[in-house]
C-alpha cells in the first residue's frame, strides 16, 4: 500500500558468520554497527496500537531511532509498515501511545509541524513547478532569503548529482531522476527525521541500486535519522543500521542485519529473511531432541522441555556434502536424494529429499542446499550432508528461538 500523496497538496508539504562465509555482509555490518555510546534517541515510539473497525493494524509498537541512524521496517504486505511510518509523519491517528521527537511529544502534532522530510513511493513532485521550485518548495520565504534559498538548491542538485537540471519539469526526467529530486525536497528544509515509503519500489533494479546507494550515502553525509518502509529484504539488509521486521502488526525483531540474518529470534525471521530449511523435532529426554522420529541430536547447553515439540532450523548455505559421517556429535548427519538443482551464478541451489524409512513420502521433508558452483562436482543422486551444530536454530511451539 501506497501513502496518499499529501505533497500534491502544497499545504501540506513540508559477528562473523560461524561457517566464515558472507566477508561482505560482514564488512557492511561492521561499518554500521555504533552503538556503544548511549545517546539519546532522535525518536521514541511508544506502545502505539491503531485498530482500523475491527482489524488491529498495529499492537503494542515499541522503537527508538537513535541520531544519524538508518532504520528500515520490513515485513510482508499488510504487516503495518505504511501505517506505523504515517503515524510517525503524523498523517494518520494512533488510537494509543506516543510519538516522542528530541524529547517533545509530537503523538497530536499536525504533519506539517513536524519537521519530517517524507519520500514516496511514487515521487509525488509538483509537475507543474520545476525541479529548483519543487526543491524549494519547503523553504519558507521568512527563514530563506532568496540567496539562501537558491544556495540550498544547487547544493541539493550536487548532492544528487543532478546539477544541470534546475530548470527542467518532473516530466522530463526519468524515475531515477524524479525520485532523486525527491530525496532533494524532502531534505532541503533539514528536517529532524527523513521517511522513505517504499522510495525504490518504482524504479528498475539498476536505477534501484544507484538510488539506493544516493540514498545511504547523503543520509550519512547529514547525519539524518532515516526510516524506510520496504518489502524487499535485500534492500532492507544491505542499506539498514537496524531493521525492524514487522508480522500482522507487531514487532518480531529489531536488530542489526547481521542478527536478522544469522540470529533470528522467531521461525517468522527465520522464514521471512532469506530461505531456511525446517525439520520437526521432539524432545524425549533432557538436552537431546529426536528428528522426524529417526534422528537423534544432543544439545547439551539447551534446557529443552521433555514432551515439548521443537522446530529445527538450517540455512541452505550451512549445509556440507560429505563422503561419510564421523563419530562426531557436533554435526547432524542426513542422507539424501537430489530431487532437482538451480544456477544462480557463483553458486548452486539443490532441491533434496531426505531418505528416512518408516516415512510416508508425502511428509518426507524438501530441504534446499546451498553450494559454491566449483563443488558441483561432488553432487551425486544420492549423498550424505551434514549441518554444524552451531549453525542450527531451534524454535519452540511458540516459534521462539532457543538458539
Ligand atoms: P504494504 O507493504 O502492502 O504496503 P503494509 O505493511 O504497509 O503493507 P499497511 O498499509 O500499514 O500495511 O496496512 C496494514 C493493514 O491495515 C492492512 O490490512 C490494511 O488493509 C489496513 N489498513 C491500512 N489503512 C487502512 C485504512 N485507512 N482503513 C482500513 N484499513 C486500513
């Protein structure tokens, strides 16, 4: 869902991955991650609820955004993003709980008092004022003298890297273009809190990145407090300080993209984020859990419940092919049968079967495999695999993670 378009209205304007994999990810997530020093937030949301007749669309919302933080709320369609992110803008009502700006209470302040740059999904530029007055726009005539004002605008265009286009109309630029003046008016009257509501949605997945990454890096530069609403979770992952991921209206987790990742705190994470492969499992005795009802794994550190059913978890990528199993505890070994296989580049995607007697095949899991495209050579129709123990997750009845 798209916010209205109040801007058409001028009045209202204004930790290493335990395998060793993923240095990339790592990289990005150890230039995000500041938060030793405990500063105030720029924003507090706080037990906010908003029910719609009889649907409550968001339950129990608590978050902060700290200074020069980017934050990006992800979730599938209908989770309550867009609605959250308007309460924040002040365009829709919460019928319980505060929005706290620098410390001010701004839950019944009107939009346009409070000093949030908004982007939408659909660039929503005035098309009939050019680039330079549409960045303009929110530069009041009694704070910006004319020279400030246009001082403002070119260093906006050159931000953007779009210093020519001043005097050109949104319908002749392109979407990338659009939207990047877009970013340029929401930012141009320094507001206190930038939001972009699905700002790339629209854009082709080149332009995505570009933007994407103008995005990031002018947020940086101003040291902005930034929250994007966005379904897409690799853009989320890959621009985001802390992402909060968001089910029918209540926070599953806020955390780094690497926690998110590697460390999600329910199965709903775990599904939602990148791909995982699921087995049942049952606890018949203390620390050990029996899988499927032909596997048995120890986990000595976990205070698992005698007669409680857990869910294991497992990345595709965790998985190893291997010639035979070790005595050794700290791996769960599986045999399997190769029921199809995807490119996807540098690596490879195998769709498996696990081989258990006593199984009817219609309940016999599908697990998908993850494997650099060089090893490919080791894929046979049948074969064994194997998962650390470390790189399993196991949820309980309530899709908690244990671990
Ligand atoms: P999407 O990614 O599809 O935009 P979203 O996570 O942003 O979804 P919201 O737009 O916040 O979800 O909507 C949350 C729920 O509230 C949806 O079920 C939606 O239909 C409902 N909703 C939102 N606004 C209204 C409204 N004004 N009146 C009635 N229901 C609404």
């Amino acid at each position: 869902m798209q916010i209205p378009t109040p801007l058409q209205s001028p009045s209202l304007l204004e930790q290493q991955h335990p395998s060793g994999s993923g240095a990339g990810h790592l990289l990005s997530t150890l230039k995000t991650y500041k938060y030793a020093e405990n500063r105030a937030p720029v924003l507090e949301v706080m037990d906010i609820q908003k029910r719609f007749d009889q649907f409550q669309a968001l339950n129990h919302i608590n978050l902060d955004v700290q200074a020069g933080e980017f934050v990006s709320f992800l979730g599938p369609s209908g989770c309550g993003k867009t609605t959250l992110l308007r309460i924040i803008a002040g365009l829709e009502q919460p019928d319980y709980g505060k929005v706290i700006k620098k410390g001010v209470d701004i839950t019944r302040q009107q939009a346009e008092k409070r000093r949030c740059g908004i982007v939408f999904q659909n660039y929503a530029l005035f098309p009939n004022l050019t680039v330079k007055e549409n960045i303009a726009f929110g530069l009041s005539k009694n704070q910006w003298s004319s020279a400030e004002r246009d001082e403002r605008v070119h260093l906006l265009l050159d931000l953007i890297e779009l210093p020519d286009i001043a005097g050109k109309y949104p319908n002749q630029l392109s979407g990338g273009q659009q939207q990047r003046v877009a970013l340029a008016r929401a930012i141009a009257p320094k507001p206190d809190v930038l939001l972009l509501d699905e700002p790339l949605s629209a854009l082709d997945a080149q332009v995505r990145l570009n933007v994407r990454q103008k995005i990031r890096s002018i947020q940086q530069q101003f040291d902005l407090p930034t929250i994007m609403v966005t379904h897409d979770q690799e853009e989320a992952l890959s621009i985001s300080d802390r992402v909060v991921v968001m089910n029918h209206g209540v926070i599953e987790q806020i955390d780094s993209p690497h926690n998110i990742y590697y460390k999600p705190q329910t199965s709903f994470v775990a599904r939602f984020i990148g791909s995982m492969n699921f087995l049942d499992a049952v606890c018949q005795q203390p620390h050990q859990l029996d899988i499927l009802g032909s596997m048995s794994l120890n986990f000595p550190q976990q205070n698992l419940q005698v007669g409680q059913h857990y869910t294991l978890g497992f990345r595709p990528e965790s998985v190893m092919i291997v010639e035979e199993a070790a005595a050794d505890e700290q791996f769960l070994y599986m045999p399997v049968q190769v029921k199809s296989s995807e490119f996807l580049g540098a690596k490879r995607r195998l769709f498996c079967e696990i081989e258990l007697e006593n199984m009817p095949s219609a309940d016999v899991p599908t697990l998908q495999i993850e494997i650099e495209n060089a090893q490919s050579a080791q894929i046979q129709t049948q074969m064994l695999i194997r998962v650390a123990h470390p790189l399993i997750h196991i949820f309980d009845e309530q899709g908690r993670a244990l671990c």
